[in-house]
C-alpha cells in the first residue's frame, strides 16, 4: 500500500482511499470485482490470514468458496485495489500504474 501511495503521489494522481476492511465494503464490492479481475487474483494466499485459516477453510478453494473467505476475512483480497473507472488494478506494479494511469 505504502508503493502504491508514494507511486500515485509522486506522479499526481487524484486518488480517494476506500478501506474495504471496514464491515460490508468488501463484500458489496466482490462480485464487481470478481467479475472484473476474478478470484484468483484478488484471493491474496501468501499472507498472514490465509495461513491462520484452518486446513479444510483451505482446501478445495473454487470461486465461491473464495468469495465468501474474502468476504468474511477481508485481510484475505490482495491490496492495493484500484478502480480506475475503466480498469482495476490488483496489486501494485508500477509499470502496469505507469500505463494505466499516466497518460
């Protein structure tokens, strides 16, 4: 997130900061999401939440069983998440920033 902010800072774009782990945000906004970028890669298994989960809440992951874990436990969708209207970008990559955002 700190990259992402220094990134969209330094090149001055205009950006509104929406914490999706507040209660009900993620959650409204997953199937959108999902839709747009898919499961896979919005569901972050590398982090901390994702191995405090118990086996079998990680076994056999399919896109539904992935959405109600993201949903529940918000700490679990890959950050940064930006919607830049017309393309929504996963992750940081300041290439992939560079291209999408400047013109």
């Amino acid at each position: 997130m700190k990259k992402a902010f220094a990134w969209l800072d330094a090149n001055g774009v205009a950006y509104a900061f929406v914490d999706y782990k507040q209660p009900g945000v993620a959650e409204a906004r997953l199937p959108d999401w999902n839709r747009r970028a898919g499961w896979k890669t919005l569901l972050n298994t590398r982090g901390l939440t994702w191995r405090k989960l118990a086996e079998d809440e990680r076994a056999d992951v399919d896109e539904a069983k992935a959405l109600a874990l993201m949903a529940r436990h918000p700490a679990l969708i890959k950050r940064p998440v930006l919607d830049t209207g017309q393309a929504l970008l996963v992750g940081f990559d300041a290439d992939r920033y560079a291209k999408e955002l400047t013109p």
